[in-house]
C-alpha cells in the first residue's frame, strides 16, 4: 500500500514536472524571462521564513538541549537562504517591497502546522513541510536556464545543501519521546492540502482541517523546557548567580567564563521567543534576530563543550529558565531586547577582554580563542541593539528614542531593582564601568 502523504507530494511534484512551472509561472511556458524567475523565487521565500519561524518556536519547547541548538541552527540555516534568494530577487525585475509579508493562508499554514502536541509530531509536520519545499527547489532548479540565470542556479544549489538535515528531523519524528507521529503527520499533509501546498495561487479563505484533539507542546510554550542535565538555579533573581558558588564550581577562576557561556541557551531562547512573537517588522530585523540567537545558542554549545573538556558535567552547574514565564506582549519583548543588548552584552565585554589576557597568560589558547570569537559576535549584536532596539520602542512601546536614550532608560530601570539613592544612581549611571559592576558580576582573572 502506498503512503497516501507521499502520494499528495508525488502528485505535486509530477504537476511541477509536466504542466511545466504552471503555479510558479506567470506568462509564458517554455522559458522564464527575469521577472518569472522573480516571482517564482518570491512564492518561495515565505516558506523559508515560516520554517524559520516554526523551528525557532519549538527551540525552546523542545527538551533536549542538542535538539534546541539544532533547531536554533535549523532556523538560521532558513533565514540565511530566505536572505540570499530575497538579495536574488531585488537583482531582478518585479523585486520585493519593504511592505511584503508572508501571504496570510501560507504563514496560517504553518502556525496551524506549529501546533503539534510533542516534539515527534513536530518533526513529522517539519520533514513534511520542509521536504515539499525542497522538491520545489529541485524542480526549479531544473527549470532555469544554466546560462541566462546562472545567478539564481548558484542559490538554489547553496540552498538545497540543508536538505540532508531531512535525515536528522525524520530520526526525531521516529524518537523523540512518545510522539503521536502517527495522527499529526497526515493532518499536515491536510493543512498543506487545503491552500494546494501554498506555492500557487492561494485561496482568500481556505477551508482546513479540523484540529485533532490535542494539547499543542509548541510553540513557545509560557516557560522554555528544561533539560533534566541542566538544572535551574532555585533562588531569587536579585542573588547573583555568577558570583554564587553554590551554581557553579567554577567560581573565583577565570574559567567561570566558560560557565556564564554555558548558560546563553536561556538568552537564545529568549531570543527565539521574541523571533516568534514579534510580527510586522522589515526582513533585515528577523535576519539580524536570527543570527542574534543562532550565535547565542553556539555560545552555549562552546561553554559546554569546554566546561566537559576540563572535567565537569553539565550537572555541576545551575542555569536560568528561558521565556518570559507568563503571558508576553511585544512591549516585554522590546524591554528584554534592550536590557540584553545595552546592559548584558556591552558589561560583558570589561569581563572578556580580561578573560583573554588571563587565559593566554596563563598558557591556555583555547579558552582565550573562546572569549576572542565570542566578543566578535557580541560586538555585532550590541550593533544589532542600536539598529532595531529603538525600532521596536516606536513599533511596540510607542515611545519615539535614540539608542542612547534607550541604553540610557534600559540601564535606570536595571538600577530600580537595587534601591540606590538619587545621587548614587546618577554617579552609577554616568560611568559604565562603574554600572556593569554594580550590575554583573566581576571574575577573579588572576586565579587559573
Ligand atoms: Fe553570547
Ligand atoms: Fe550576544
């Protein structure tokens, strides 16, 4: 017996092969002039960022911490093709506005799809999703001509490269957990079903499916999952955790960097929430956003990684819940937005710069190329803080800023919660260094 699922994709796809470029197409057959090959890449494009935004949702419902920064990585990969085929489409006549976003039945498609009740049913939803996407890419690519378009063929060969994480995502359909792989994965195909797998044209207001009866598990579930490897700290969060010896063993050595790297997997997730929640804002901003929480998950992985290299389990260390906790708004996410980008991350360049001295005096290149590549990255995310932190106060908070008067709003608000007197707040204020160590706290580089 055949898979009926298969059968709606092979049906698709021989439509793609024989009617030609049929839905893809806008005029002609046989050969596609530039604004064909526009169009045809546009009705591409949105897929690539709802995959890149349904990945990103599950990041933090999902358990294991390997599986959160594969999806983080996963929905990079998506941004960063949904940008190479978007810097395509503008060398071409018809281009994309500022104005356009993902046409209304696709991105209800995958929020639908988003849905699942655990991670196994996700996975299947994502393969299915992300492997028909793929079979239009193959298509396409076979289309175009090698020599006229070269361009575009160059793309799609760079972006058909992350089909073979098809094999990963169907191994967590098959294991992760006690998924209901079995109910999840055809009602998919149904949703995908009812907007004709959402590359031509689109209905103005499809008819789908009924919802099984299911809690969903994802996305952005109120609290980030936590892995059972990585417990959480228990105590209040005006107790700081860096300087507390209780969560780290680390504590009063240089290597508490290592640590604090560790425990970005909460700032990513935090991240990856604020990339679901937040809607209406320019491409650039979600490219940028991406980047932003793929580098923190790679963070996190470098810290483990080195944390295990010197002897220790993850177990050994407490770590942060990732998530806002309750119900957020947008107004919650520009704050967090801001308080990781021009508190966090500029205090903890003062502590990063002395980290790298210290590890290379003390004969230790690999740690101090860990802290060296991390300010690389974070340099770039304090950037990305500016450029759309006081984007989001306008959009979100309706509070028109520059960056300095945000930074400078973020950092009093950061203060509130340590009770300074008038003057000592101001004095605090006027000297960063002198704020960051009020606020984060300080490592014993003199100590290996
Ligand atoms: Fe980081
Ligand atoms: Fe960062």
């Amino acid at each position: 017996m055949s898979d009926p699922i298969d059968d709606v994709l092979m049906e698709e796809l021989d439509e793609v092969e024989l009617s030609g470029h049929a839905e893809v197409k806008r005029g002609s057959a046989l050969y596609y002039e530039p604004a064909d090959t526009a169009f045809a890449l546009k009705r591409l494009l949105w897929h690539e960022f709802e995959l890149s935004r349904m990945t990103a949702g599950w990041m933090p419902a999902a358990t294991v911490f390997e599986t959160k920064t594969k999806l983080a990585r996963l929905s990079y990969l998506h941004i960063r093709d949904m940008r190479m085929l978007n810097e395509r489409i503008e060398e071409l006549p018809g281009g994309l506005s500022a104005k356009e976003r993902t046409p209304e039945p696709v991105r209800e498609l995958y929020e639908r799809a988003a849905l699942a009740p655990d991670e196994a049913s996700f996975f299947a939803g994502y393969e299915l999703l992300f492997g028909a996407l793929v079979k239009r890419y193959e298509a396409l690519a076979l289309h175009i001509d090698p020599v006229l378009d070269a361009p575009t063929g160059d793309i799609l060969d760079i972006v058909l490269l992350k089909r073979k994480e098809l094999a990963w995502i169907k191994e967590q359909a098959r294991f992760a957990g006690n998924g209901t792989f079995a109910e999840w994965k055809p009602y998919v195909a149904e949703l995908r079903g009812a907007i004709d797998g959402g590359f031509g044209e689109l209905p103005d207001a499809p008819v789908w499916p009924a919802v099984p009866d299911a809690e969903p598990a994802g996305p952005v579930p109120i609290a980030a999952s936590c892995d059972p490897r990585f417990p959480l700290y228990e105590h209040a969060a005006t107790r700081k955790m860096y300087a507390d010896p209780e969560a780290s063993p680390l504590t009063g050595s240089v290597k508490q960097m290592h640590y604090i790297n560790a425990t970005e997997i909460s700032a990513a997730e935090n991240l990856a929430y604020m990339f679901y929640a937040i809607q209406g804002m320019p491409r650039e901003f979600y490219y940028d956003l991406s980047r932003h929480m793929w580098d923190e998950a790679r963070h996190s992985v470098m810290g483990v990684r080195r944390v295990k290299q010197l002897g220790f389990r993850t177990e050994d260390f407490r770590y942060y819940q990732g998530g806002p906790g309750h119900d957020a708004d947008e107004s919650w996410y520009a704050d967090m937005y801001a308080s990781l980008t021009m508190v966090a991350e500029p205090c903890s360049f003062l502590k990063k710069r002395k980290s790298a001295v210290a590890f290379r005096q003390f004969g230790d290149a690999l740690s101090a190329a860990h802290v060296e590549f991390d300010m690389a990255d974070e340099q770039m995310h304090v950037n990305f803080g500016k450029k759309w932190g006081p984007e989001l106060f306008k959009t979100f908070k309706n509070d028109l800023v520059t960056a300095q008067e945000m930074a400078k709003k973020t950092r009093i608000r950061r203060l509130e919660r340590f009770g300074l007197g008038e003057q000592e707040e101001a004095d605090v204020l006027k000297n960063f260094p002198a704020f960051c160590g009020f606020t984060t706290t300080e490592l014993q580089y003199d100590k290996y």
